[in-house]
C-alpha cells in the first residue's frame, strides 16, 4: 500500500521557500550527471559544461559536442562557460579553451593541463585561471601580479574593472588586479579558505565568496558578512534572481537566498542532496542548477498569494477556480458574487451571465468559455469580447449545470442534476443513455470513453453502452466528488468515502485508516513527477 504524506497548509510558515523540481540525469539523455555551468545563448538553448563534454539542451532532448567529431573543440572534461556580448561561447576544458562562433568550434589555447574558469572584463577582454600557466588574457597573454609567481589558478572573476583571482604557488593566493595600471592587491582570507566568486550590487559594492563564507569589498574593505545561525558556506556560485534576491550556491549547504540588502532570506527547501556546482536564471526568470552527481535540474517555485479583499479576497470563499490559456485566473464565489478573471494587472468582474452562482468553468480551444451555475444553464462567454454569445438549456429551479469538460472532439459536456447533455457544432443534444441523475464531475479517458461523477455512483460511457459502478462494485460513497487517470490507474475521490482506485473489475478503497486525513474528498491532482495531491474536508496530503 502507497505510504501517505500529510500537510495542513494553515501551519505553513512565510519563510519556507517551496520549489519543484525536475531532474535529468544519464537515465534521461543527459551524457553525464556532472554539471560545472550553465548559460543561455540568444535561440533559447541551454549549455552545459560536463565531465563528458559540452552539451546543448532545447528542453526535451540534449546533444553532446565531442573532440573526437568536433576538431576545433579542444578538450572534453568542460569546467567552464562563458557567453561574450557578441554571443560567442568560450569553453574551458582539460587542455585549453576553445570558443564556438556561428555553429564552428575554434581552438584560442592549448594547455596541457588546463583550464579552470573564464571571466569576461568590462573592455570585453577574455581572462582565465589556468591549471599550469598562471592567470591568462586571451588569446595568449600571460599576466603573474607582483612579488608572486602563481602557477595554478582555480578561480578568476571580473564583478568590474577588476580582476579577482585565486592562484596557487604552495598556498593559496587571493588578488585583485588593475588591468589599467597593472597593480595587484593580495586580498586577506583566513589561511583555511580561498576565493571562490563575485557579485557586482547595485550600489558599486562587490559580494565575495569563498571556501568557508561570504564577504562585501566596499570601500576598499573587505568586511565578512554576519549571518548569524548560518554554517560555513563553500561558495560555488553567485547570481540576482527574477524575484531580487540573491541566490548563493554552495557546495556544502545547497542554496541561500538573501535580500537585495544582504539579510537573510532563507534556504531553498528540496534541492537535490549534491554539491552544487552552479545557479542560473533563464531569459524567462526558470532557474537551473547543475549539480556535481546529481545533473541538471529546473526549480519552478510554489506561489501562494493572498489577494487584496475586494471583489475576490480572504473575505470571500471560492468555489472553484480555472486558468486560461492566456494565464488568467477565473473564480466563482460561494456567497453567489458572480464571477472574476484576475491577472497580475487587474481584477474583472463579468457581470453579464445568467447568474450569479457559478460553479463550473471550461474553456474550448478558439478561446470561449462555459459557466455552469444554479438556476442559470450553460453560457458561452467570448472573454476577448466580453460578452455572452448564448445560453443553453431551459433556465429553471430544478436544474442546475454543476460539471463542464471540453472533449478532444471539440465538443462540451454539460453536467446537471438532471443528467447529461452534449454541445457540438452549435447543437446541444441530451444524453439518454445517462439516467436524470444530479452529475457533479465528467473526465475524459485516453480511450475517448467518458467517466461521469454524479451523486449516486460514478457511471462510465463507451459509445452507446453505459456502465454504473456503486457499493457491490467496490465504492464505499456514492458520491463521486472527482475522477482521474495517469493513463494506467483509474482514482475516483468520493465525499465520505475516501479514495478508490479500479482495479480489474473493481474498485479498492484507500480512506483515513490508511493515512488520508479523512474520507471526504473533493478533488486529486496528479504532478510532474508522478504524485498524488488529494484535496478534502480535512486537508492535502500527497503519496
């Protein structure tokens, strides 16, 4: 039996940092689960900096760039990415570094033992920390700072017009370089811990990360910051977020979030337990993270707001809530306040339809909606114009439209309490072979067969013939709140009878002495990654 996870959303606390996440490791096409960076060229595609070479990902399907197909491509083991304003993409890699112009891989050095990281200066010039060679300009420009003979480099980065570096010579040697006039300035970490990344804020000060913690450079200071509570942190990656924040990988302690003024904002919940290698924000605000073992993984936050009271709000109860396809959010209110669609710029009330107590809402393909309600019938409502286009069946006490679903066939399928009727081409025609039974959910199957949730009993339609499923067939409610399908398990939720799955012929029951929070369930969604949220009179809880 499926174990049970419960969550009382009310004791959710505003710092937790919810995300989903989705992972591609070798099993899904990914050559190698050793992500060093990540970036993002102008067509939309990701690139990778593996351990097995340079891949290209569109978001299905990754492509490997190897030496062995790609002359101009230097070495395999990628540690390093960097993209130029003029959309040239600079690898470095086990022997060198090449750099990918118009789909054509160019060798600009050849190091026998490598290089570690690139960074791109304010004058567009190219740096690199090299394993043997010291500090590089590119193509082939050798720099060593005063007084020191650094050969091995493992870190440089140029948050202005200075370069930060970490470079080897028996210890660990932290500098800042003035390209301009070729002085160095040897930075002072703890003797335990080395220079890892920078971050330019927006008030000229530099946000620094090393091996053991993070720092601020302003006014030629270098003053650690006070995050009280928080372990040492092996800074792996820097970055500002869509959302302001600025996001710290490490490869000790996953993600840190911290306000634009530097305080605490919190950890990320759920990341993968691997060293985090690198924290990148796309085009469209997606982030991505690569991992040392664990791939690539996308991370989409849970969004829980709150809207201001007013037409919809925490004063008002909704009943049912849909999304569009343009990403607009229709609810219905249980006080019969008719209906809202809210975007993140306003608030609309429709005022238009034949009641004011809706409780069912679908959308067809050429953008129009259906509202069912009490004492209303079925509405089609053009949202682009604004306006109701027509109202179908007889508008009376006795009926009401509770269920809508939208068929692959294009055609409508209203649910009342007096059975089912079915809306195509302009035509409405009632489905005899349901019986005038009050129809409270309809789901659509992979085989076209359409499942009907009603008050007494869930029925099953496959062509003409009709099937009935009740208490001798294994359902312990008769009323069937919610009905879904992953394609090979049929769920059925039922309010007092907890939640059934069809097994063969029959259905088994999974109710609260399972772990559910209780037997009265309203709704089941299925996620990504192959859970079940079960929603109802005592909670969520997900297995």
């Amino acid at each position: 039996m499926w174990s049970l996870a419960i969550f009382w959303l009310m004791g959710w606390a505003a710092e937790a940092h919810t995300h989903n996440f989705r992972t591609w490791q070798a099993k899904d096409g990914l050559q190698q689960n050793i992500v060093h960076d990540i970036v993002q060229t102008e067509e939309g595609y990701l690139w990778l900096a593996t351990a097995a070479g340079l891949v290209r990902f569109d978001g299905v399907s990754f492509e490997r760039y190897a030496s062995i197909d790609e002359p101009g491509l230097v070495g395999d083991r990628v540690h390093d990415l960097l993209l130029d304003r003029q959309q040239r993409l600079w690898l470095a890699t086990d022997l060198g570094v090449s750099v990918l112009i118009n789909g054509e891989f160019r060798i600009i050095s050849e190091e026998a033992d490598g290089v570690s990281q690139l960074a791109l200066a304010v004058d567009d010039t190219v740096w690199a920390a090299t394993f043997n060679h010291g500090l590089q300009q590119l193509p082939l420009q050798g720099f060593v700072p005063e007084d020191t003979a650094p050969l091995h480099c493992v870190a440089v980065s140029v948050p202005r017009r200075h370069v930060w570096s970490t470079c080897r010579d028996g210890g660990g040697i932290a500098s800042r370089l003035d390209p301009a006039t070729g002085t160095t300035t040897l930075l002072e970490f703890q003797s335990d811990e080395e220079f890892t990344e920078t971050l330019a804020l927006d008030d000229g000060s530099v946000l620094v990360g090393t091996t053991r913690r993070l720092y601020r450079w302003k006014h030629d200071r270098l003053t650690p910051l006070p995050l009280d509570g928080i372990p040492s942190l092996s800074v792996s990656s820097l970055t500002k977020g869509p959302d302001g924040n600025i996001w710290v990988g490490s490869r000790t302690e996953g993600i840190l979030q911290l306000t634009g003024d530097l305080e605490v904002f919190g950890f990320l919940e759920g990341a993968p337990d691997h060293p985090l290698e690198k924290v990148f924000h796309d085009r469209e605000g997606i982030t991505w993270l690569g991992f040392a073992g664990g791939g690539l993984v996308r991370a989409t936050p849970n969004h829980v707001a709150t809207l201001p009271r007013g037409p919809v709000g925490p004063d008002k109860s909704a009943v049912f809530a849909f999304r569009d396809d343009d990403g607009g959010v229709w609810s219905s209110i249980s006080s019969c306040d008719g209906v809202t669609r809210t975007t993140p710029q306003n608030v609309a009330r429709v005022t238009d339809l034949p009641t004011t107590c809706v409780w069912a809402m679908a959308e067809m393909p050429s953008g129009t909606m259906w509202f069912g309600g009490w004492r209303g019938g079925a509405t089609r409502y053009d949202r682009n114009a604004r306006r109701v286009v027509e109202n179908l069946l007889p508008v009376t006490e006795a009926q009401a439209v509770l269920a809508l679903h939208p068929d692959e066939q294009q055609r409508m399928w209203i649910g009342s309490t007096l059975g089912v009727d079915r809306w195509e081409e302009g035509s409405l025609t009632h489905v005899d072979a349901i019986p005038q039974v009050d129809v409270r959910h309809i789901f659509e199957d992979n085989d076209g067969s359409m499942w009907f949730g009603t008050m007494d009993g869930l029925f099953h339609l496959v062509g003409d013939k009709v099937r009935r499923y009740g208490a001798a067939d294994g359902l312990a409610s008769g009323v069937v709140r919610h009905v879904v399908s992953d394609g090979d398990v049929l769920l059925v939720a039922t309010y007092g009878g907890g939640l059934h799955y069809l097994a063969g012929d029959r259905f088994r029951r999974i109710g609260a002495k399972h772990g559910l929070t209780d037997d009265f369930l309203s709704h089941i969604f299925l996620d990504q990654l192959g859970y079940v949220w079960v929603s109802g009179n005592g909670g969520l809880c997900w297995f």
